[in-house]
C-alpha cells in the first residue's frame, strides 16, 4: 500500500512538523505554549493520526511537575489518545486511512526479545514511551524524542495501534488506553474473577475503572478509600462493600480476608501499608499502580511474614491485554466517567492542575481538537 502524503479531508500537503500544547521548563506546570515539534522519521510500519481527543493522566502531571524527576524540554504530554489513521506505511496491515484509532502510553517496541515475543511487549526492554522518550538509532537515526498526545498528530509504531469499537464514543474510549489498561492488566492476571474477594483501594481515575472491570468480571470488590463521601459512587460503580480508612482500627476486622488488593492511591508510607498488608490471605498480593513520587522507607522482609504475603506492580498492559479490554469494555458497557475539557492553553493548565490537586470526577478527556489545530 503507497504512502499517503495529503490529508484526507482537505488535500493539503502533509506537514513536516505537528503541532501541540508543550511545557518548557520542568516545574512550570501550567505554563503551556502551542508550538510545533518535528516526530521521528515516518517509516513503513508507522501509522500517523489525526487527534481527535486525548485523556488526562496523572502520569502527565507527575512528568511537568518534576515528581518523577527530570525530563526533556519542551515536552508535550498525553498518552490517552483517540483519532483517525490519516497516514500509513507500507508495510501496515491492521491499519487503513480514516480508521478510529488510539495509542496509549506506548508508541514503540522493538517485537523481537523475550517479552515481546510472549505478549509481554509492555515489558519490552527497548520500548518508546508516547511522550519523553528517545527513539532507538535503529528505528530513527536521530533519536527523535517521542511526543504525546496534547498536540495535533502523533506517529506511532502499527503495532502499538488499537482500533476503538463502535460502541465506544472516543472521550470515553481515550482513559482507557492508559487508566483502564493500567488496571485491567493485573486484575486478569491475578485471576480475579469469581470466587475472588478483592479489595480496591481509592476511587479516582485509576480505582474507578478497577472497580467496574473486577465487579464486570464476577470478582467481590471492597472499596477502601479515605473519602467517605465516596460510597454511593463506589456501589453504583460495582462494589459490594465500602471500608473508610479514615476510620480508627479499620483494618483489623478485615484480617485475613483479601484475595489480592489493587492499590490505585498513594498509601506507601510503611506505617499505613502495614494495615493493608494484614488484610490479605495467606500468600496473596498487594499490587500497586498508584505510582508516588516517594519510594518506601523502611521497608524490610518482615512485614511479609505474619501472612506469607508480597507486594509488587505492572507497567501499562500488552496489545493483546489492550484488545481484549476494549473488547470486554463494549460487550459489558462499561463506561468511565469522563468530564470533557476544550484543548487550549488555558485548558491544558486548567486539567493538570485539578489533577494535582485530586480536583476530578473521575477522568478528564481534551476535545474539540478541531479548533484547536484547524480540521
């Protein structure tokens, strides 16, 4: 199939470089410009999409803030992203122009090591994040530095492509190709459905999603949040119980109860972990996939004893995990609960920072692409 070089909907010639909303200087998270960027060599396994929307993630807020440390400037964030294929190599096959597409929190992998090879790409050793990553020499010799999705295209390796279902409107379909994914990874591979009792811990982006995937999937969910408030929400969204853990001694009537805890919120400090470590059965796991800015001090072999109990986490989720999600997602009808926001500068900085401060009920997705970047 020849390369497209026009877009389909108006015939002009195809840029060189793309356009987006970019932050300049770490710490300066607010502060976005709308500039042009120029993407990696186009090759014959590369997909280019038109954006049409792209969800909010707090990884975006944790890269511009510094939390996760340093990163290269000026970058455009965004890895939740929906669109249509308006270019395609020659070598794609699963991809044709005008398809509706997404990408998610990875744009590349190299599809011959290890993990690759046994669907554990997200694994890959080599692979390109959407935005803040370099590509390999081998892929691009200018090592172009990969960009996300608050801008008007992104270039994307086929493979790292997922046709969105019909059924699934895009602003919804966008979180979760990160959020959604991101928990649905290891909810099927701990085996939660049913007969499992798990527990989720906070309702937020993340939680929210874990919450109607494992309930969808036939497991016993408890929610244990520090907002109370949350619990009609935690019960209309599939959760059987609520446990506030704002509550003294919370814990303690839930010892030994827990097949497997998928944490979503930042409650690693060592004195806390321990209440939720002791819920748990013997020789079952807390998962964590809340990513904080800290590590955890004073953590050592002993607190795994008392119940024979680990800790671990997991990165995104595979293209086979991806298809599949999707899949479950239209057949069940399990939509997030998204609040749309216009993409501008304005817009981006308004997002991020109630982000920031957990100001969000439960996703944010940036529309109106259109007038944004012209159609």
């Amino acid at each position: 199939m020849p390369l497209l070089d026009t877009f389909i909907s108006n015939k002009m010639p195809y840029p060189d470089e793309f356009e987006g909303f970019m932050i300049n200087e770490i710490g300066k998270y607010t502060e976005f410009k709308k500039q042009t960027f120029k993407p990696k060599k186009f090759g014959d396994h590369n997909v280019d999409i038109k954006i049409e929307c792209c969800g909010v993630c707090g990884s975006d807020v944790h890269t511009i803030t510094g939390g996760w440390g340093d990163a290269p400037m000026p970058i455009c964030v965004g890895h939740e992203i929906v669109g249509k294929a308006v270019k395609v190599g020659s070598q794609v096959k699963d991809v044709k122009v005008g398809d509706r597409v997404g990408v998610g929190a990875q744009v590349w992998s190299c599809l011959k090591c290890g993990p690759c090879k046994s669907n554990n790409d997200n694994y890959c050793p080599n692979k390109v994040d959407t935005y803040g990553a370099p590509y390999p020499k081998e892929e691009d010799p200018d090592e172009t530095i990969a960009q996300g999705g608050y801008a008007s295209h992104i270039r994307a390796q086929d493979f790292m492509v997922f046709p969105i279902p019909e059924s699934i409107p895009s602003h919804l379909a966008a979180p979760m190709l990160c959020a959604g994914l991101t928990v649905w990874n290891p909810l099927v591979r701990n085996n939660t459905g049913s007969g499992k009792h798990i527990a989720v811990v906070g309702l937020g982006g993340l939680g929210h999603f874990a919450v109607m995937f494992a309930a969808a999937l036939g497991a016993e969910v408890t929610v244990i949040s520090h907002s109370p408030n949350k619990k009609d929400d935690a019960l209309k969204l599939g959760a059987k119980h609520f446990v506030s853990s704002t509550n003294k001694d919370w814990a303690k009537p839930l010892a030994f109860t827990f097949d497997f805890i998928l944490s979503t919120a930042d409650v690693l400090d060592m004195e806390v972990l321990q209440d939720y470590l002791s819920t748990l059965k013997v020789d079952c796991k807390f998962h964590s996939v809340g990513l904080p800015d800290k590590s955890i001090d004073g953590l050592n072999p002993q607190h795994f004893m008392s119940n024979g109990c680990s800790i671990g986490s997991s990165h995104i989720g595979s293209r086979k995990e991806c298809l599949e999600m999707l899949k479950f997602a239209s057949e069940k009808k399990l939509y997030p609960r998204v609040e749309t926001v216009p993409i501008s500068e304005k817009g981006c900085a308004e997002v991020v920072e109630r982000v920031n401060k957990n100001k969000v009920h439960y996703r944010f997705t940036l529309v109106d692409y259109d007038k944004a970047f012209g159609a």
